[in-house]
C-alpha cells in the first residue's frame, strides 16, 4: 500500500507570524528585522537556530527556540489558514533550503494494510 507523503515549506514572514502568533509557551520575542536563516542548533534536532537580521547592529543575531513549540506553531498556523492537516500523519521538521518545512507522512490504516496484504477489494460505501 502507498504511502502518502506531503512537504509544506514555510517562508520566513510565515516563519516569523506562526511563531509570533503562538504563545503556549510564553511570549516569544524575536528581535526586530527579517529572518535571514533557520537550522537545527545541533544534532539532537531539538532545538531551532533563527538567525534574525538586526537592522540597529547590523549583524545577524542567532535566537534558540525549541523545536516542539516550533512545529505547534506551525500546527496551528496551518490550522488557522485551512492548510489541511491529517491528524494521523506522522509530523516532523526538516530544513528546506534556508527555511523551516513540516513533513507530514501517511501510511496506510490497519485496514487498509491487511487488504493490500491478501489482495482484497475495499468495496465503495
């Protein structure tokens, strides 16, 4: 049986609205100025590294957020704008480029399996 697999590749104003919108964790404050680049802080992949523009410094400043409050906000920013989510799919991050993705993955229900397995014919309701 297939698997379905979905890839929804967020830009950096996206990026900066989801996170600015989502407040589970207390208020996320990232500094003023565009996002310029986003990284796992390490190999744990537990933690994000945004690299944000400083207009007054003129420097990219690195700010850590955590990659569980990263991918809920992603959640419910897609929530928000309708973009459809299935709540079974398995969810994780992954860098696309210089911008943050959320991969979704679907395999097939118990169902769905055992018909793929012995060949059977799901009947239309």
């Amino acid at each position: 049986m297939p698997t379905e697999f979905r890839r929804i590749v967020f830009s950096h104003s996206e990026l900066r609205e989801a996170f600015a919108s989502y407040r589970n964790e207390g208020q996320v404050v990232l500094p003023a100025g565009p996002l310029r680049s986003v990284r796992f802080a390490d190999e744990s992949r537990n933690r994000l590294c945004l690299g944000v523009h400083d207009p007054q410094s003129d420097k990219v400043v690195d700010v850590e957020l955590g990659a569980a409050f990263a991918a809920a906000a992603l959640l419910r920013y897609c929530i928000a704008r309708r973009i459809p989510i299935q709540r079974s799919a398995q969810k994780a991050l992954a860098l696309a480029g210089e911008s943050l993705a959320l991969d979704l993955r679907s395999a097939p229900t118990g169902a769905e399996a055992k018909l793929a397995e012995t060949g059977g014919v799901k009947a239309a309701s």
